[in-house]
C-alpha cells in the first residue's frame, strides 16, 4: 500500500489565477474554411466584406407600382393622376406605371414604388395616384444595407442566422472560421477499479456522457474518450499521444494511494497549477503536455462538471474563438433563504427558482450529487471571499436556461 | 397581369391571437428512443425513474480511511486513537483501518471514513486518530442521491449535461426523447424570378441559410428546402407532399401579383391567419395542410427571420417538446436613445449596447435589412399597443447572448 500523501499540499490557486493563466496559455485555433450551410454556430476567423453593394441594384421595398415621381407631381383626391398601367421591362415610359414585386429592380426612369393598396384602378386600365410621391420612396437605393468593400461580418462574430443570411445574401458559399477544437477525454480508470464486487456493476461512468453535452455546446468536439488503467505510466503515455488540441483527464486527481494524475502531468511535461481554491473541485490541475493544454479533472461526476464549467471550458471557449466567460445568462434575483459558504474557497451552488424573482439551493452538492445539478434552474458562483448571502440579498444567477425552465 | 389585390384585407390577428392558436393546434410529437450520447439538447419524453438506489451501495465520499466510528471514541490529540491498517477488502476487523478512495464502497462493519489528511502514520504502520468520528460521516449512503423509483429526470426536461450524467450513472444507455420536427421550407420562387437580367445574378436566396440556424436551434431538422415556382399549383402540390411535422412557405405572402402562398394554402388545407399585426411581418399567415401546421413567412431575408422567431419557431419548439417562448434570455436595460414604433401592430426592434446597462436601437430593417439583426446584441419585442419608450425607461431586451457579445 502507498503511503498517504502528506496533507501539506501547495497553496491552491484561485479561480482568478487558473483563469489568467488559461486566458495567458490558450488563443484561437486557426482557421478552417467551411461551406455556409455548416458554418452556424461557428465563430468568424476574419472579417468578411461585401464583394458588391447589398442590394445590388436599386430595387422596390414593397409590392406596388414603379413611377417616375415626377409624374405624380399635383396628385390629389380630387384630381388623381392617371398613369398607364405598362408591363414591367427594363425601362418606365414617362407617364407609366410598372407593377413589381418587393426585391425587383427599377426600371430605368422609376425612382420611387407606390404600395399597391394606395393604388386606384380606373376604367380604362388606368392607375389613380392620389397623392405625390417624393423620389427614392418606396426603393431600397443600391448599396443602402452595405456598399461594397464595408463589414458584413467581423471577426470573432458568432455565426447565427441573421449573419448567415448575410454572408448568403452576399453571394458566399463558404466562410473561414476558427477551427473547432479536437478534446481527447482520458478516464483514469474508475469503472475497472469499483468492479470488483456484483453490486459495484451497478457502478457506471457518468463523466463520459456529461463532458460531451458541454464540451459540443462550447463548440468543441470530442475526438476520443478512452479509459487508461489508474497507474502513472498508463496515464503519461495517454497524455502525450498527439491528434488533439486539448486533453481532459477525468479522476486520479485526488490524495488517494493511486491518485496519479498530478505527476503523469508532472513527467508528461508541465504541471502548472495542482489543486484549485474550488469547492468540490479542489484536486483540480492544470498544465501542459505534448504541447496543448491539459486540465485534470476531479472523478466524482458533479465535481467532474463543476471543474469542467469553471475551468477547462473556458480553455475550449477561447480554442474555438468565442469569449471565455461562462456560456450562461445572468439574472439579478434575490435569495429567498441564505446560503452559507466556506471562506478561502470558490463555490458553485445550484439553486433553483423559489417565488418570482428569487431563487434558493438545492441540497448540496455532497449530499445529491448530479441530482443538485440536474435538479437546478441555474447557479450562484460565490467568490472565495464570500461567506454566503443572507435571505433576501441580490445575487447574480447564472441561468441555466434563460427560457426554459418554469418561472413562477 | 393580375389584378392587384384589394385593400381591404381582413383584419389582420395578433401576435398573441396567433400564440394562442399555435399552442392549441401544435403539441409535442411522439417519443423515440435514442442512445444517451445522441440524447445532448433533446427533450425527455417521460419521467425517468432510478431502477437502483443511487448510490447503490455505501460508499466512501472522500479519499480516506475506513473505520469502525465506535473504534474513535475518547481520541484526542494527546491520546490518539490507533488503528491497524488493513487491505481493504470486503469486511474490516475492528480496530482495523482500511485506504479507500472516494467512491469505493465501504467494507462490511465500516460505518465512517476519515480523510487522509486527518489521519497520522505512527511507527509501526498503526493510523493514528486524534478526533472521534460520527457514524457515516465522510461516507455517501446507499441511495441518498436517488432512491430506487424515485425520477431522474423528468418529462420535459432538456436534455443538458448533468442530466445526461445522472442517466448514465444510473445505468441507462438510451432514453425516450420527443422526435425531432421535421421541417420543410418551400421557398416560393425568388430567385427565378429575379434572374432575368446580368445584374440580378447578384440576388441570393439568404432565408435558406438563416432558417436551417434558427430552425436547428430550436431542435428541429430541415429535411428538405426546395425553390418552387411561384404559381398557386405548384405551392399547393409542395403543401400537399408528406414526409414533414412542419412547413414553412418562404415568399409569395404579399399583396403582388404572383403572390399566392396565401391562396394556395388555402386550396391545400385550410388558412386560418392571413395577416399579422406584427410589423415587417404583416403579411404572414398560418393554417393546415396534409395535417400538419403550415406558417407562410415573407420573403424579405429580415422579414422572415423575425416571423420565424415570433411565429414559426414557437409551434417548431412545441413541437419538439420544448418551451414555446422565445428562446433568448432577457434582461432588463434602459433605453439609451428613444424608439418610436407604430401603433397597432407588435415590432421586433434589434438594438446594440450603448453604455452599461442601457441599449440603443440600431437603423431599422428597412433601411438595412439583415444587418439590422446581423449588427445587433439583442432586440425589443415592442407590443402592439404600445407607440415606443421615450430615453431612459426600462425595457426588458432579448439577448442574442447573455455572454458572446462585449458588453460595455
């Protein structure tokens, strides 16, 4: 049996410092061109200029009739003034009325659109103007949403669907974006280790499932999720097997006789940061190994998530382009019971909605489980310096879903 | 040419008019099971209930040593408590101390763990135990996260990370979810039409691109997007066709000659909304066809991107068992400029942020279309009854990210 480690660990890092040190460590991957019809939800590598004027033409911004506003000059109720009704062609006849669709072009001489239901029909196929037109009314001018050479998009922008319809109506097919990061997930062993005995069969791995839920929504894939046998040179070789762009190692991270984790890292390359002033997640490392960044994530699930979310997602975050801060809104509520908090330790507390506007925890953490997670409408992230709050203070809640979950 | 429609449309329905008819006519589609892997973002189509208490034995909840709590009465620092260090194994002797690591389960007769760094080595290879421990401390009950036929989860949940795990530590490898919409877009001829000279090559088809992002984020499937032409057969023919839960006409919905989305669905099934108080949008409508719901979205890229996010997405969520709301957190900012809106009809207004805590809106889409919503953090959803909010009132805005944008 190994000796217990001594309890005189080095000082833990604060969330603060590990965040530092991830936004110092980790930048965007480079670019990769991808076809638009893929590209939602990715981040833009560069900004993307218009190749021509959007619209491309003057065009009509409503469905009515093309005129020559000049013509209409007079107009009134009691004297409408009566254009030919002409079929739309490539120029208006002076006097013409030309009727076309919302998104057409012009006809030469048109420089203003009157909307259908201002229209009279006289006898005779004649069109009553009642009123004068002002040039340009009724048009989008060309290039009036964005003129050749201008920003469609920058850099660093989300892709969603208002961007992509741009990029599309623009005339792109393809947008360079910031590569999606490649995350190998090293299991240190925990399933081969708890089966020893019928009823540990029941022992299942959680972590696997729920780091790849978190990991896809930080827009970043997993490319491998392996269990490697708990010793330290199973793990090393893990970690310096190349084809990702980050390694999560899961378990291993704790004071227990084969908790190796923290020197695999140490003899893979670089063991930065070996314990975080996080509760829950306090064995958690990070460091470097094959040159990408490595974080050691505690095994039990919870604590695997919490870690993830605080630490190594922000790591993926900036990978793939986006910003590094938690992906979740924020909401001020108010505590409808206090909450009690170590001091000299971080804390994520799941809390869930109590009467309008206030939220209050759930059963902890070390009581529940993955039940307080999954049983939360969202999370406090009480600073280290904190004690808690009492019943009644304003918190900022991160929301898990700004929408979906049941508000009273 | 057709004759240009009459004015006197009937009246047009309100956005919540239109709400409430979509949540009476659209609920969720029915379960499939799929492995949890695929299971991230689906919604749960029934309560999930633990087949086995969670944890389904003791165990330990720390890595420490196992030990008989009566063994640790009277110790003190100035006469610790000495135990035998044992193997751990499936029973421990009294006066013995067995190394587990969190999560193993407890040997029969153990009934605490301490944790290591609270433990002594003396000479001689005895524990030293300087402090009684309660019974079950640093221990997890057997079932104290879920007890057999207690929920898991519960119908209706997002599928997220944590419950994912939950469902994978408790044994299950697949999970009912509600089926995924399938959608199809019926885009009503733009392109063709427009292509008649050198320059209108120019004009892309931009609500396709769009419609799949917005579509795929709120859980549905584009299984078929098809240019149709614009004539009121072949729109019929393409409401008519099976194999979708939902349909979306893109174009064709306005007051112009060939615009006969509205026609055709009412020849294919029946249409129930022509006209929405919804600005830019008011030319959208709703009905059946094929039994399944249709939604007419204008042509215009904005246009159609917001009556999808007001109209069409809310039966698509509902269909795939989600909430129906708008699926964007809101928060409350003040209006750094003032925004006018017209009476009568609702208004998606995009707005940017100004300084902290406030917003400003941006120009309006129609003098810039998509890049209105392209070049915006959020948006207000101004009610019909309301003319606008004079600088410096409170609004609550719906952010396109609660954390993806620079906030000031």
């Amino acid at each position: 049996m190994a000796e217990p480690r001594s309890s005189s660990s080095p000082a833990r890092a604060s969330v603060g410092e590990v965040c530092a040190w991830i936004d110092a460590q980790v930048s965007s991957l480079r670019a990769e061109d991808v076809p638009l019809v893929e590209a939602g939800g990715r981040v833009a590598a560069a900004d993307v200029a218009a190749g021509f004027d959007l619209p491309p033409f003057d065009r009509a911004a409503v469905d009515g009739i093309a005129v020559r506003a000049e013509d209409t000059v007079g107009a009134s109720p009691y004297s409408p003034c009566l254009l030919r009704w002409v079929a739309a062609s490539d120029e208006l006849p002076v006097g013409g009325a030309a009727q076309l669709n919302a998104g057409a072009p012009l006809p030469r001489g048109a420089d203003a659109v009157i909307a259908l239901h201002l229209v009279g029909r006289e006898a005779g196929g004649a069109a009553a103007i009642t009123e004068p037109v002002a040039a340009a009314s009724g048009t989008e001018p060309r290039g009036c949403q964005v003129a050749t050479g201008n920003t469609l998009v920058a850099a660093g922008r989300l892709l969603r669907a208002a961007e992509l319809g741009l990029l599309a109506s623009a005339g792109w097919e393809r947008v360079a974006v910031v590569r999606r990061p490649l995350v190998r997930c090293v299991i240190a062993g925990a399933i081969l280790e708890t089966a020893r005995s019928p009823s540990r069969a029941q022992v299942y791995e959680a972590s696997g499932p729920a780091l790849r839920a978190v990991v896809e929504r930080d827009g970043g894939r997993i490319v491998e999720a392996t269990a490697v046998a708990r010793d330290r040179a199973s793990l090393r070789d893990a970690l310096l097997r190349p084809g990702a762009d980050i390694i999560l190692v899961v378990g291993g991270t704790g004071p227990g006789a084969d908790d190796e984790a923290a020197a695999a890292l140490a003899e893979a390359g670089e063991l930065v940061i070996d314990g975080v002033a996080l509760r829950h997640a306090d064995s958690a490392g990070l460091g470097r190994a094959g040159g990408v960044p490595v974080v050691l994530l505690p095994g039990s699930p919870a604590a695997c998530l919490l870690a993830y979310e605080v630490l190594a997602g922000r790591a993926i975050r900036r990978l793939g382009g986006r910003n590094g801060a938690l992906p979740f809104p924020t909401r001020t509520m108010t505590m409808a019971r206090k909450v009690v908090s170590e001091i000299s330790m971080a804390e994520v507390r799941p809390v869930r909605y109590a009467t309008a506007g206030s939220v209050e925890p759930v059963p902890p953490i070390t009581e529940i489980g993955l039940m307080a997670l999954a049983g939360a409408d969202g999370f406090l992230l009480i600073p280290e310096g904190s004690e808690g709050y009492r019943q009644g203070a304003a918190v900022s809640v991160y929301l898990y879903e700004g929408y979906d979950c049941a508000q009273p």
